[in-house]
C-alpha cells in the first residue's frame, strides 16, 4: 500500500520516495507520497517527480489504483519515461504548492459553508481557487451577501483545524457525522478521518486536505446560488484574493 504523507502533513510540499510499480498505462506508484489523489471533490494533486539525475517528470493528475490500496502518478500528456524508471527507482516527489494550497483553503471554506447551511449535503466540487456544495434544502429564499457574513465571521474566527479518527462501527453508530448524502466516507480499512473545526464548531468526515487555521483561508465570499432542483440548491464560493 501507498503510504499517504498528506494526510498527516498537509503541508508537506516535497517528499523522498521509491517507485514501487510502473502500470502498464505509464502510471507512477510509489511507496509513499505527498500527493493528493483525486477524490471526495477534491482534484488529484499535479506536481512533478524529480530523479537522482535532477530530470523531472511533469505529472498531470494523481489518483487512486482500482482497488484504492495504492496512488497513481499520471504523467502529462505526451511525456515518455526514461528507460531505466522502474520499481526500487529513488526520487523525490513535488506537488505544485499554488494549486494545492488554494484547493486546501476551498476546502476549509466548504466545511464551514456547510456550518453557515445546515442542510444535508448533496454533491460538491473543489477547483483552484473556487468550490460549490449542493444542498437539499426546503424551499427558501437565501440572501448570499448574509451567507457570506456569516461564512466570512467563522473564517475571521481563526479556529483550528484538527485531525481524529474512529472505527468504522463507531461511525456506523453516530451517522449524524455524515452531512453528505452522495458520497459515503471510505469505509472498509477499520478505521475512518474526521476533520475537527475549533472544539465544536464542524465534525466530519474527510479525506482531503485543510489549512491548519480557518484564517488561512482569507476573504471568502458566496457568488451564486442557483436552483437545480425542487429542493436541490446549488452554493458557489470565490476565495477573492
């Protein structure tokens, strides 16, 4: 299996690893990783992986071997591996810190959208610098310059955010953990991620990668709200830096 260093390190910008397999589609898994692999509305992280040598392979896309045990390094179109990459390969690893960063602070901001709604979760997505959840809320008329007050006051709040983990039956036993109805926490290893916001301000589970501080995430604001559906509302935030 993949060790994944981004979940206890979100910050983690470079790592040293060793190149287990090279699929026969040209995918990269290594032994442990920094990178994101795509999932949960998140993007797989892009980056590059650089050899002894100091040549750099430019990867597009990170994500999850078919049986998830493992991640995939996808390079970018056109590339050719050199000939001797192969597995027992030494390189480090480099995410692009830009992109990753905003995708963390959107995805910070999402979870405390999902504070600001206190409806159950439909869908979401995370992109560079933008994010939108989807929501089953009754019908209602919601002002997005009150939601964004409100969003932005839990930002200004500066509040920790924090990592703990459970056993899948103790979250089978407090499904009120669970605020997304479309994708179910991965289950199945024993155990599952929650991310903490302050001491009680968000619980959940999550994959994905966060800022440590709520005030990373800087000025945030709610740029459309459309309806998808009888009840189905669809909620865009901006980071606006």
């Amino acid at each position: 299996m993949t060790e994944h260093l981004y979940r206890d390190d979100a910050y983690l910008r470079s790592s040293e690893a060793t190149v287990s397999e090279i699929t026969p589609e040209g995918g990269i898994i290594l032994d442990r990783t920094c990178f994101y692999p795509n999932g949960g509305g998140q993007p797989g992280d892009c980056g590059s992986l650089e050899l002894e040598d100091g040549t750099r392979i430019p990867i597009a896309t990170t994500v999850y071997s078919k049986d998830r045990s493992q991640i995939v390094h996808i390079p970018a179109e056109g590339v050719e591996l050199p000939q001797d990459l192969g597995a027992g390969t030494s390189l480090t690893a480099h995410i692009d810190w830009e992109t990753r960063y905003k995708r963390m602070r959107v995805h910070t901001a999402l979870h405390l959208l999902s504070v600001v709604l206190p409806f159950p979760v439909t869908g979401g997505q995370i992109s560079d610098g933008t994010g939108r959840l989807d929501f089953d809320i009754p019908e209602a008329t919601l002002d997005k310059e009150e939601l964004t007050v409100k969003l932005q006051d839990l930002i200004a709040g500066d509040y920790a955010v924090t990592q703990e983990w459970i056993t899948d039956e103790e979250l089978e036993s407090n499904p009120g953990l669970v605020k997304t109805m479309s994708v179910k926490p991965p289950m199945g290893s024993g155990r599952v991620r929650l991310i903490r916001i302050g001491e009680d301000v968000d619980l959940q589970p999550c994959g994905g990668t966060h800022v440590s501080q709520t005030a990373q995430i800087g000025k945030a604001a709610i740029t459309k709200i459309e309806k998808k559906g009888r009840q189905n509302r669809r909620v865009r935030i901006q980071l606006e830096d």
